[in-house]
C-alpha cells in the first residue's frame, strides 16, 4: 500500500527531557553513565525510531567529515558529462533525479557506494579521474568511522534491550560479507532548479503530495526532494550541512504529523530501518522520513545504511517474542528483503508483506531464532 504524504504541522511540547519538538535528542558522551545512555537509545527507537546523537566524537570539524564533505562537492560541481561517467546508477554509482526503478523523482543528484575499500576504490576511477586513491581514501576512512559509531550505538541497543548477546546487531554489520552502503545526496538551491543544465534523465517533475480528508491532492507548497520512505537496512546515520529539509513522519497524540528536523552538522541523526523493526519484532519503529526541497542553497547529506551479509537470516529474536507479543514477521533473508525492495515503489510499506500468518503466531512465542 502507498502512504501519502502529509503537510508538515508541529507536535505538542516536548514531554520528557531529551526531546525538543518531537524529535530526540541522545548525548553520547554518557554523562548519566553507560546504563542510562543505553536506555535512553533504545526508549529513542522504540518511541520515535529516530534520534539526533549529539557529543559522537566521530567527524568533528576538519576531521573525516570535512574531507568527506569536500570530495563530495569537488565532485558534484563537475559538468555533467564528468558526473555521468560515474552512472547511471545500478543501483551503485551517480544518479539524477530518478530514484530506483519504479517512476520514483527527486529534486537532487547522489552517489550510492559500496561501503567497503574494494568497491569504493573501483567506483572512485570514475569519480577521481585524476587521482582515485584520493577519493577512496577519504570515503573509507569516514566509512570507518561511522561504522564504528554505528556498532555502538547497536550495542546500546542490544543492553537497553535486555538481549542476551548485547553485540547481536553490531556483528550483523561487521561480518566480512556486510552490505552496508553510503549515499551522498547533493539538493541543489531550489530557487535555480529550473536553471540547471541537466540531461533528460534529470528533466523529470515531482510534487509534494498531502493526505486529505478528500483523499491524495498536490500542493504547491515545495518539491520532494527525496520522497517518502523508511530505510530498509538495520541502522542509518545521516549527517548533513546546516540547510533544512529532512522530515520525518512521528505519532502525534494518535495523527501522524510530519515534523521539519531542524539543521545540525555536528550532529548524526540516527534511523532505525526495517530489519532492525523486524529483529526487535516491532518493539522498535522503522520511521518514515523525506526530503522537502525548499532551500536557496544547496544541500548535502551523507547517510551511512549499516545492513547485514545478503544470506543473513532475519528472525525476531526470542527475548522479543512473549504470549503478548507473537511473532509479527515470518524469518526472511536480507537478500529476499532487497529483493523485495526493488520491486516496489519509494514510499511503499514493504515490512506488511512480511507480516506472520496470524495461526502461525502463538506457535511461534519463545521459538525466536530456533524455528
């Protein structure tokens, strides 16, 4: 089924500390100790699915992030036809304005990479014509840096959880065979979309789209920059510079309301993905998110998708599964999930095709991973 989207309004204050708007907000550094901090993640993905992680210690100015950030705009201020050697994309490569296979536009240009040394250094022949190395250099020693934040934080996850292996989800993604990716998204300033020299894949119309009473209406308010989705690998850690756009879709006194993420670039924001909504078996949410294409200057963004091996096998782990909570997913591998996932449209909910049979639930408690 296609959720549509809504118009943003703005939540209800703030009802706890560490929320601001809506939207989280975890201080790494543990000032309340490890405990406290571990269960302030997991209360973070369970209630809102995202968070803003502040005090990481990973990319701090003129560090990886910076290089990063660097290379990435050397690259998309090339002329098109130097882009283009790096594309189209398969998914991997450079890409403009069409996203995946099925119709899906945004009012942006990216790169989609591999995140391991081998495949970055591959790709980077036809980003860095002039000198590959450099540009591989600088995305594997950011890539390295973000994954470890992110097995932290999957750590935390796993103590604030209460599993029994409290490393299960961070060894996911530091198998050998991960297939993690990192995404750089370049928005270009809305104001002189219209001006951009592009080739005919970059010609295509999007329109923000808003849930009504009446039923799906365009407005006139913006274009999607990046439509509505969740992400479907375990973990995602986004980064951007300091122009608004990211949105996310939050529970607001029972309506969804989508809420504008106020810019950050010393912060990560943090989303749970669908595999990790199906490993915790709904106990933590897969949160849906966009991008609003509204600024008059550019925006860029780096997200880091932690996700398992292809043949990983995706089960609810048995300490979440209990008499009143059975099984809400059938096991499936990450490769049937990715599958899955090309098939569909952008803002599609992927995990209800997923869901258990409902006589296949109470035979399923306490049996977690051994079924």
């Amino acid at each position: 089924m296609v959720v549509p989207s809504t118009t943003p309004v703005a939540l209800s204050p703030p009802r706890h500390d560490g929320v601001s708007g809506g939207i989280p907000t975890v201080d790494m550094s543990a000032p309340g100790g490890r405990g406290a901090l571990a269960r302030q993640v997991a209360r973070a993905c369970a209630e809102r699915g995202f968070f803003r992680a502040v005090n990481h210690g990973v990319a701090p100015a003129g560090g990886a992030g910076a290089r990063l950030d660097a290379a990435a705009a050397a690259f998309f201020a090339l002329p098109p036809r130097d882009k283009q050697r790096a594309g189209p994309p398969s998914p991997l490569g450079y890409g403009c304005r069409a996203i995946g296979f099925n119709g899906d536009a945004g009012e942006l240009e990216y790169l989609l990479l591999q995140a391991n040394p081998a495949a970055v250094a591959h790709r980077a022949r036809s980003i860095d014509a002039d000198d590959p190395s450099r540009f591989s250099n600088v995305v594997n020693e950011y890539v390295g840096a973000v994954r470890q934040l992110a097995c932290e934080i999957l750590d935390l996850l796993g103590e604030g959880l209460g599993l029994k292996d409290t490393r299960y989800f961070s060894k996911l993604i530091t198998d050998t065979d991960s297939d993690s990716l990192l995404r750089i998204n370049h928005y270009p300033p809305a104001c002189t979309i219209h001006k951009l020299d592009h080739d005919d894949q970059c010609k295509m119309k999007s329109g923000v789209r808003t849930k009504t009473s009446n039923g799906v209406n365009p407005s006139a308010g913006g274009r999607i920059g990046f439509g509505e989705h969740s992400d479907p690998q375990i973990l995602s850690l986004l980064r951007a510079n300091d122009v608004d756009g990211l949105q996310v879709l939050l529970n607001s006194e029972g309506k969804e309301v989508w809420v504008q993420v106020p810019a950050d670039p010393s912060a990560f924001f943090v989303n749970v993905g669908d595999l990790l909504q199906a490993l915790t078996n709904g106990k933590l949410i897969s949160v849906r998110h966009r991008v609003i294409a509204s600024a008059c200057r550019p925006r860029l963004s780096t997200i880091y998708f932690a996700a398992p091996p292809l043949h990983a096998r995706i089960s609810a782990l048995p300490e979440m599964i209990t008499t009143s909570s059975p099984r809400q997913y059938r096991p499936f591998t990450w490769a049937e999930y990715k599958k899955t996932m090309y098939s569909l449209r952008l803002s599609h909910s992927r995990l209800n095709l997923y869901r258990a049979a409902a006589a296949d639930d109470n035979s399923n408690v306490g049996k977690g991973e051994q079924e």
